[in-house]
C-alpha cells in the first residue's frame, strides 16, 4: 500500500524492555495524509504517527523537513499476533520550503 503524505518529522528513540532488559532502538515518524472524515465537522488535518526501520529515516535524513513524501507501508506481527502497520520505504516527493521564516 502506498501514498502520498506530508511527513513532519522523523525521530530516532531507544528504550530499555521492562521485561527482557534489551535496550530497543528505532524510529517514528509523524505525517499527515489528505484523508479526512467529512461527518466530523472539523477542518485541517490529524497527524499521525508510525514506527520506522533505520532504512527509513537514513532516506529522509538528507532532507529538510517537513517534505512530501510518497510513503510505502508494511505489516509485521504485533501485540498479540494482530497485524501492525510499519513504513517501509519512504521516497522525498519536494521539501516544503521553511514557513517559520520566510519573510523576517
């Protein structure tokens, strides 16, 4: 599955598993998508967030961001066996050129 979006942000996060004791790593990374549901009365866009291999963020670490990407997506086994969404390639469309300041 594939779309376009709006990626906002790309994060690296490591954490130590409460269970195991292995230290985690990985990445998220926050977009919005023109999706919007027309019976919620609201305006604008939700963004949202999803869980990144290194492979992911090393492409989008060469770009300024936000930028709109074309974005591929994944499954991998999660909690309880059920399907978790992961991207899995994502590929700089245009970087959005900087709107905090542009014009001072």
């Amino acid at each position: 599955m594939a779309e376009r979006a709006l990626v906002l942000s790309c994060d690296a996060w490591s954490m130590t598993d409460e269970k195991t004791g292995q230290l985690r790593t990985g990445h998220s990374v926050h977009y919005v998508v023109p999706y919007r549901d027309p019976a919620a009365g609201q305006s604008g866009f939700k963004p949202m967030k999803i869980s990144a291999p290194a492979t992911v963020a090393s492409s989008l670490a060469g770009t300024s961001l936000p930028a709109v990407c074309d974005l591929e997506y994944g499954a991998k086994p999660g909690p309880e066996g059920k399907a978790a969404l992961v991207l899995a390639h994502a590929k700089v469309i245009r970087p959005l050129p900087d709107l905090f300041t542009a014009g001072k």
